[in-house]
C-alpha cells in the first residue's frame, strides 16, 4: 500500500447561483495580462450546453485524455510516434474560434473623436491582431441558454438520449438548465502529464496539485489536447502553457484558492484525502460502469490505523493526516457517498467531484398534462433532467450510481421536512432511508455541512509544510547560528 495524500475538492452543484464571482476572482489574480486574456482557469457552464472551449466532452474531435486498447492503457491521442508526428501540426488542437478572439475597445475614440452630430463608440478591437472586429463569441455566450436549440441541442452528452427524452428537455414546461463550475482536476492520473514531450508538467508529491514549468516548457502544446477536460492554456504572448495551480501560494500561507474563497453559494469544499498510489493504473483500466466505484475504494479510511501508519512511513506529516480526518471531501466522496467525478470515462481519475444538482421535479394530472410543483418530492422518473443525461455527465453512463447519490439527497429533503413541517407519518420516513441507505444521522450531518457549515468546516487547508520549502531556498551557510531552519533539506518527492 503506497499511500500518497492529494489535495480535493468538491462542488455542489445544487448551491451554484451562477454569478461568475470564482471566475472574476481567478482572472485578477492569475490571468489579467497579456496572451493569457482567453484563459478561464476557472469558469461557470450552463448545462445542458457545449462548454468552454466549445464541445470539449466530445473526444472524438479532440482526442483527450486515456482509453483501453486490450489490457493495456494509452492516451487518446496516440504514443510518442503520433506525438512526434502531431508536434508541428496537431488536428486535434482547439482553434482560438473554439475558445473566442479576445478583445478590448477602443476607448481613446471617446475622448478622441473630431467633433460631430453623432455620439462616437468605442470599437471592439482583437486584442492580438489589434484589428477591428466583431464579436460573435465570448467565454459565458450561451449562459442561462440550456433550453435553446443551438447550444443545449449541441450538447455532446445528448448522443446518449433517446429521442424521447431530449423532446423532454425542449418541451416549454419542462426547460431546466443548471451551472457546471469547472477548474483544472488536479487528476491523480493526468493525461496532460503523460502527454508533454518536454516533462514539463508534475504533480507535487506533497499535495498531487499538477503544476507546469515555464522553463521546461516548449509551446509544444500536446498537453493541450492530453487533457481531455480543456484546462491547459496555451499563452500566446509567451510560447508557454499554463493552467490552473490551485492557488498554491495562497494554500501554503493557510488561505484557500481564490475561487474557492470568493464562491457567493459557499458550493465549494477542500480537503485532503489519502489514496493508494499503487491502484492508480489498475482502477484506470477498470470497465466504464466500475469506473466511480473503483476510484472511491482507491481512496483510503484516514481513521484506518494501519493507513495511518502506511502514511507516515511515506513521509506525511501528521498534521496532514489530521486534516484529511477532518477533510469534508472525505465525508462527500467516500463516507456519505454523494460526489461524483466528472466525465471519470476519460480515466484522468479527477480529483475534482460534484454533488449533482437534485431539481425540482414534475407531477402529472389525470388528463396528462404536466405541471410544476404538486409533489415536490415524488419519484427520480419525474425529474426534469433526464437521469441517463446526467450519468453520462458524473458517472460514465451507470446510473444506478447517480440514482443511490439522487435517494440521498431526497432522503435528506425529507428528513428536514419531518423535523421542520411534521407532516410525514414516520413509517414513510423509515422506508426512503432503508431505501437510499442513509440513516437519519447522517442526513443529518449531509444538511448541517451543506448549509450550516462554517468557512473553516468547509475549507479544511492543510499544512503545506511551508517552512521546507522557505528553507529549500535558503543558503545553509547564511542560516547556521541565525535561528534559521538548520541545514536538513526536505525530501524530493517530484513525480
């Protein structure tokens, strides 16, 4: 048992107001200058929808992430003869048209337009040719468009519906689009590690947080089309790539990542968890319908007192195994059994998961027709989002994973409906939780960490043994006799 600790997170789908704040607050930090103005290292999807960069899920077209050929696992965009063959022209690289032409305005027009009857404009201009243009695309075009017919409709996800079922999603009564906040995974087996030429790209062996340098990196943009989930940005103004870095610097000072700090719906939950390192490629191989099963038994019990010893023959600190006890990640992932990763058929293994989104439901008439709001907690086949839609989304098409996480959360909808409005006999009360396999106090504790929990409850930063790393930095020579660190030098642990 190799065990390794990771930095995860997870966002619950049924809080996201779609506000943009997480996305605001990482662009003016990270990516608020030149070459990098189309980079959303964070941004807010509506679903159904195409995304950003436009049909990222489709991996046909862009060829991302891992697949089994045999008993053997490989990127989807080939080996190194295919790499090298790709490296001067990749087909399956998203165009700037997949993302948008960034653009600013004029504004000098303003002030310095000739005097004239007419009231001068500021101009859109391409902020990299510097010419004029007009603005067909941008980073949120298709927000609050779930139902529409040109971009819901487009919707990768959709080729697994029936044709009964996607009339149901565009029937007038039954429009229903929800928010799909995405950053980078921090993956435990990133396909845009394997896929860079240059070895570029590592994960932190400390934390797992997937990091590129810019002195490694050579443009060649493979890492681009190796993450199947689009996060890897090329900077045009500096010939490097870059992606989100999960606010380290801001974690090792005890503060959480920018957009998880902003979040206006507090959807978002950090902590530590601890896995075996060694059932990496075995879980990866595992058939598309075991793929969420197999990731969640990869990630060990940190109350186990022989994963507590595992771990610290590894090299982790005790206080990071403290924090993954308290990791409310652990608790959505493993013990409550409510998150799910996204899209875990590109074999990434995210660590990353979401707690779906439980809508409001439907009821039907006697006459059939369909309207909103009678039985507000009746049966998942009344949903207004059809289940196979969203298993295609968090649980490679087995629904029976999302139907177990879906009677849980109505489980927990029930339980405060009995301790608040009392209007529910309690035999039926027993039934939905032997049903959905949660007891009443972990309904319980599923609502006080959904909507009571604190900002500390929520965000359980660990340790990021910062002092090492000031010491890694320093001489020994200036330290000795200074009340410095003394001269111990941390592990190397680079993956």
């Amino acid at each position: 048992m190799n065990v390794r600790s990771h930095i995860a997170s997870v966002f619950h789908l049924d809080k996201c107001i779609g506000c943009h704040t997480c996305s605001i607050a990482c662009k003016n930090i990270w990516t608020d200058r030149r070459g990098a103005e189309y980079m959303w290292w964070n941004n807010v999807e509506t679903k159904p929808g195409t995304g950003y960069p436009t049909l990222w899920e489709d991996q046909e077209k862009y060829r991302g992430g891992w697949e089994k050929a045999g008993e053997q696992l490989r990127l989807k965009m080939g080996g190194r003869a295919a790499t090298l063959g790709n490296i001067f022209h990749n087909p399956s690289l998203p165009t700037i048209d997949d993302y948008y032409e960034p653009w600013t305005y004029r504004y000098g027009d303003l002030v310095d337009a000739p005097e004239g009857s007419d009231q001068p404009v500021a101009r859109p201009v391409s902020a990299i040719s510097g010419r004029d243009m007009k603005i067909e695309a941008g980073p949120n075009w298709d927000d609050d468009l779930g139902g529409s017919n040109v971009y819901a409709a487009n919707d990768p996800a959709f080729k697994a519906l029936s044709e009964q079922e996607r009339q149901q999603l565009f029937a007038l009564e039954r429009m229903v689009f929800f928010y799909l906040p995405r950053i980078c995974n921090h993956c435990a087996n990133a396909g845009c590690v394997a896929a860079c030429p240059s070895g570029a790209i590592y994960k932190r062996g400390e934390d797992g947080i997937v990091l590129i340098s810019q002195d490694k990196c050579r443009g060649w943009r493979m890492c681009v089309s190796g993450c199947p989930y689009k996060k890897t940005y090329y900077a045009w103004s500096s010939g490097k790539s870059e992606k989100c870095i999960l606010c380290y610097p801001r974690q090792e000072c005890g503060e959480a990542p920018a957009c998880f700090h902003s979040c206006v719906g507090r959807i978002r939950y950090l902590g530590v968890l601890l896995y075996d390192a060694d059932r990496i490629e075995e879980v990866a191989k595992r058939p598309d319908a075991e793929l969420v099963a197999a990731q969640r038994e990869m990630i060990l019990d940190p109350h186990d007192p022989e994963v507590v010893a595992a771990a610290k023959k590894n090299g982790i600190d005790d206080k990071v195994i403290a924090a993954a006890q308290n990791s409310p990640v652990y608790k959505f992932v493993k013990e409550w059994k409510l998150a799910l990763p996204l899209h875990p058929e590109f074999r990434t293994l995210p660590m990353l998961f979401y707690v779906p989104p439980l809508l409001p439901v439907l009821s039907t008439s006697g006459e059939g027709t369909t309207r909103l709001g009678d039985d507000f907690f009746s049966s998942l086949e009344q949903a207004r989002l059809p289940i196979r839609y969203l298993a295609g989304l968090f649980s490679a098409g087995n629904e029976a994973e999302v139907e177990a996480v879906y009677r849980k959360l109505m489980a927990v909808r029930l339980q405060r409906r009995a301790e608040t409005v009392d209007d529910l006999p309690e035999a039926e009360t027993r039934k939905v939780f032997e049903s959905a396999g949660i007891s009443p106090e972990q309904a319980d504790a599923v609502y006080r960490m959904t909507s009571l929990a604190g900002f500390k409850e929520r965000m359980a930063v660990p340790p990021m043994q910062r002092e090492q790393g000031v010491e890694a930095t320093e001489d020994p020579q200036t330290r000795k006799g200074e009340g410095g660190f003394g001269t111990r030098r941390p592990p190397k642990r680079r993956w």
